[in-house]
C-alpha cells in the first residue's frame, strides 16, 4: 500500500483497486456454506464491488447519498460497503441488533432512502420501518425475497450492471466515507462523519504497528457497523492482501477458529472471557494427572510474564523451562482453540479486565490491548507486539497526537480524526475544539509512553460529600471473581456506593457442590438463598478490600437475568446505560438507600 500523504493520498476505492491489482488471483475473502468455505479472490471482488456500485446507481444512488446496512459481517457486507463507495455514495451503517424504531431514527435523521439488510429476520424489520416510511427501497443481501414483497435480492443489483462494467466514479480523500450512529449511552444517537482521508489514515497508522502481510488470515466475528471491526478485518487486511473469513456466527465461533487457524485475531474482552471460561471448564474436567501438567505449564507461564512485565526481559533458567512447558502444554492448548499460528490477538471497542490479558499472556497468546472511538476512526493507541504493558491501552499510533485536558480528559488530535457529527454542528463543536483536538470524554493517565483509560468523565459518581468514585474499574475488579457475571455500581448524588450484580450461575452451583450444599431451581430462589447471598458479599469485601473508604460497596443487590442490548440495558458494544439501569431496578436499587 502507498503511503498516504497530502500530496499523494488514497481513497479507500484506490486501497481496494491497488491490492486488486497486486493480488490478482489470491483469496479475499471467505464464508461458511453448506459446510465448506466459499472463497472469493482479490480480483473477483473488486469486479463485483465494481458490479454493486454500478447497479446502485442504476437504482438511482447519487454521489452523496446514504445509503443504509443493516446486516451480519460476511463477504457481502464488504461488497456492499465498497459498491456505495464506487457509486459515491455514504456508508450509513447500523448494527443489526437495533430494534426497528431505532433504525427508523437513523434512516430519518441522515435522509438514507435505501437499506441493505442481511438477512430474513432483517427484512422484517426493513417491512415494518417501510409502514411508516413508504419511499423506503431495500435489498436483501443473502437469500432471495418474498414474492410480491417489493424488495431487491444482491444478485438483482449486481445484474443491474450489465455486460458493460464501469470503473467506480472518482472521490476525493475528503469525501464522507462513513456515516456511524454512536451507541447512544447518554442521550441521543449522533452520526460521526468519517471521511476517506480518516479510515484511511487510521489503516496506515495501524499497519505501521501491526504489519500484516499477504500470508496472513483472520478470522472476523465482530459486527462490521462498527468502525473497529470495520477498520481491524476489513480495510487494513484487505489493503495488504490478507484473507479474511467471516464467521457469521458467534455460535460457530469455537468450531471456525480450529478451522481458520488465524493469524491475528481481532476481538472484545467478552471473547476472551468466555474463551476463558470455556478452558477452565475443560481443564476442571480433565484427569487430576493433566490438571497437573497444565497448573504446572500455567505457573510458568506466569512466572515468564512477570519476569517480562517487570524487567522487559527473562532469566536463562525461567527461559528454558517456559520453552519445556510451550512445548508439553501450552503450545497443545493453543492448538486445541485454533490459535496456535496466531501472532496476535487485538482486544479493543471495551476495557479489558487484568486477569483475563495475564491469563491469556501466560498462555502464550500476546493479546494487544487498544483504545480508540468512533470519532477517531477509530484506533488511537494500540499495545506493541513484543512490549506488551499489561494494564494500559498502549503508546499512541504513529501520527497520532494524544494529549491530557481538564479533569485528565483525553484529547486527541491527528488526520484520522472526524469532520463532525452529522448536521450538528453545536454537539461538534463541543467535541473540537479550536486547535483540532478532540476531546473524547474519557478519563485516563500517562504511564511513560503507554495511555491508560480509567474512566468515562459521564460516569463518573459524585457523592453527596463531593467525592467522586469512578465505577468502571471497580466493575471491573468485581468481574475477576468467578462468581460474578456482571456489576453495575451506582452511587451518583447518594452517600454512599452500591452494586447490582448477575452471578455466575453455573459457577454458583459448581461450588455449592464442593460446599456439599443444595441450592434451589430457579435463579430467584439461588439469589436469596443466603449462602449465596454471603459468598458474593464475601468475594465484593475480598477484591475492594484495597480500596478508599468512600469507593467500597455499602450494600448490593443480585439479579437473575444479564443486563442486555435486547433489554435496553447495554449499548451495541456493549456498554452500559446507567440511565437504563437506575430505571429499570429503580425499586431495588431505593431499597438499598433506604426508601
């Protein structure tokens, strides 16, 4: 790829056409069918990006339209993204997730007049948003439509193109690319405007830290709406001639990676908490002679990481026998998940809880904590592989300008960062300032050259004797416990702090089981029982026992259900509404505070 300067800089069209060219006839892109891989070539893709975009434009697509996705990653996702591209046009993406009512938000707000959904459930949501918008036209992605439905399947577009393919029409690296809804966790969605110059800086500046080359393969599971995905298993590998598979399904997760075997793997800490999860349910039920063997393969693990962590380096003697214990067990851990080729692992778009990164590190798999936003588009910083500082999101990318405001804010300047929030220009001028920074909202601290991320400045809970608790890292440490699915902690403009938490169910009744304890059906029965009750009190006083007097956790309440994006309770990446959250458990949540 041609590094991009003023006077020489691409847009993500010529990216795509350039690694067309170099790798012709090289694979692309892959998806599961009919249980085999279907694959397509760098060649074949850019013909039917080429393809897409002309038969939008046969639909009446114009430069600087928006045109609105909402589907499941796959091949045709990409195709479909490109092909607005070739037509001129803007990337409205949507998580497919969102109820219909929100969607309606976003088509309505950014004047889209055309959907592209993935799939039959979609569809439905497509209809039921045409009731109440009757010019709105819709394709269907995978799958052929309903008879009589007034809706376009992807192969009719395609064929729209006829025999005679035009090249995509020309767009500058200022040009919108993407329109991207934020999540929404305070007030209103508002659609971040992300020019090529933006997405394109974003993938050099990634690619001069993480270096993919044409060998490399990748396995994406995250939604392709969102930019980081977008940015990490789209863009940058297909700039440098990757192959990337698309899952489709996180349900077949654990089947594809053994199959796919990738190289670097992008995900959210929630991956790797349920990859966790799921490797100590298998090594608890294992012979007491392998539980052994691995306890000892772990321990040396973890004594390599600290040896790294503290001193950047390791001792001869801890050297040769992590490399014994690489080759006995952890090496046959990794093959056993399907990372054992894979160079690193990039956790991004949430916080990524200690243990978990020590965990994985001492398996052998470098995890690469980053940080970045959907203004930012959206990588700011990224741990480097082979220096990894466990604890911090990393040194900032190259070309990117990171700063600390008022209140420790982080402020961030660079040419990935956005042009501003669609058709509001009083919200865009309060997140840029003068001098170009943008001021991101979160809370965070310098340790050397690394960024540290430590809380949201909206977050943030003031208490009535004016101290403030920042909750998220105290969520955090509440997660460590094997007993704790979720925590919420609240507390703003009470006296003191409380916690909502879910337990870990199946681990409650693991341990009720070496308890020799009996515990009831049903989760409300489990949540009242008091041995229950003193065990997650217990383990809140064990892993907050470090903290001011003012941040611990005066009372709590459990749940039965995970707080939810179906539920309203959690953003599309998974962040909570606090809002939401003091709404929905408002009683309990008054009867911790006594009213």
């Amino acid at each position: 790829m041609v590094p991009m300067d003023e006077s020489n800089a691409l847009t993500l069209i010529d990216m795509l056409r350039c690694s067309a060219r170099a790798h012709h006839d090289s694979p692309a892109l892959s998806s599961w069918h009919d249980g085999t891989w279907q694959t397509i070539a760098y060649g074949e893709l850019w013909d039917l990006v080429r393809r897409f975009g002309q038969g939008l434009r046969s639909l009446g697509v114009k430069p600087g339209d928006r045109v609105a996705v909402a589907a499941e990653s796959s091949p045709h996702w990409v195709i479909a993204d490109f092909g607005i591209l070739a037509a001129g046009a803007i990337n409205t993406a949507m998580f497919p997730s969102l109820p219909p009512a929100q969607m309606e938000y976003i088509l309505a707000d950014s004047g889209a007049w055309l959907i592209l959904v993935g799939d039959a459930q979609l569809l439905q949501k497509a209809l039921t948003i045409r009731e109440n918008m009757p010019d709105l036209q819709i394709v269907l992605l995978d799958g052929e439509p309903p008879e009589g439905a007034d809706v376009l399947s992807f192969e009719h577009v395609v064929e729209r193109a006829g025999p005679e393919v035009e090249n995509p029409l020309p767009a500058r690296p200022t040009d919108l690319a993407s329109l991207i809804y934020t999540s929404g966790t305070t007030g209103r969605q508002k659609g971040v405007m992300l020019t090529h110059r933006n997405l394109v800086a974003n993938v050099e500046q990634c690619q001069a830290v993480l270096m993919f080359q044409p060998d490399d393969v990748l396995l994406s599971v995250l939604p392709l709406n969102h930019v980081f995905e977008r940015t990490a298993d789209c863009y940058l590998p297909l700039s440098c001639g990757a192959h990337v598979y698309y899952c489709g399904s996180l349900r077949r997760l654990r089947e594809h990676l053994p199959q796919v075997r990738p190289t670097y793997f992008i995900l959210v800490p929630r991956f790797l908490e349920a990859l966790h999860d799921a490797l100590v349910d298998r090594i608890e039920k294992a012979p007491p002679w392998r539980r052994s063997l691995i306890a000892w393969g772990m321990a040396v693990g973890r004594r390599r990481l600290r040896h790294l962590l503290a001193h950047g380096t390791v001792p001869p003697h801890v050297a040769a026998e992590y490399r014994l214990a690489d080759r006995v067990v952890l090496r046959k851990i990794r093959e056993a998940i399907g990372l054992d080729r894979c160079k690193d692992a990039v956790s991004g778009a949430a916080a990524l809880p200690r243990h978990l990164n020590e965990f994985f590190q001492s398996l052998g798999l470098e995890v690469l904590e980053g940080y970045g936003l959907t203004e930012a588009a959206p990588v700011v910083a990224v741990n480097r592989p082979g220096a990894v500082t466990v604890g911090t999101v990393g040194p900032p990318l190259p070309g990117v300008e990171v700063a600390l405001g008022e209140h420790d804010e982080v402020l961030v300047r660079g040419p990935n960062v956005m042009v501003g929030y669609y058709k509001l220009p009083e919200e865009t001028d309060a997140a840029l300032d003068a001098e170009g920074w943008l001021h991101t909202g979160d809370v965070g601290a310098m340790r050397g050259d690394c960024l540290c991320i430590t809380d949201r400045l909206k977050d943030l809970l003031v208490l009535t004797n004016g101290k403030n608790v920042a909750p998220q890292p105290i969520e955090m440490q509440l997660c460590t416990s094997p007993y704790v699915t979720q925590a919420v902690v609240l507390g703003d403009s009470e006296s003191y702090a409380t916690a909502l938490i879910v337990p870990a169910f199946a681990r409650l009744r693991h341990w009720a089981q070496t308890q020799r304890l009996s515990l009831p059906d049903t989760p409300e029965e489990t949540i009242a029982h008091q041995a229950v009750q003193d065990l997650i009190r217990h383990e809140v006083r064990r892993l907050t026992a470090h903290l001011a007097d003012f941040e611990k956790i005066r009372d709590l309440r459990l749940l039965t259900q995970d707080f939810t994006v179906e539920g309203g309770e959690l953003t599309p990446t998974l962040k909570v509404k606090r809002r939401v959250v003091l709404q929905t458990h408002q009683a309990l949540i008054a009867d911790m505070y006594g009213r």
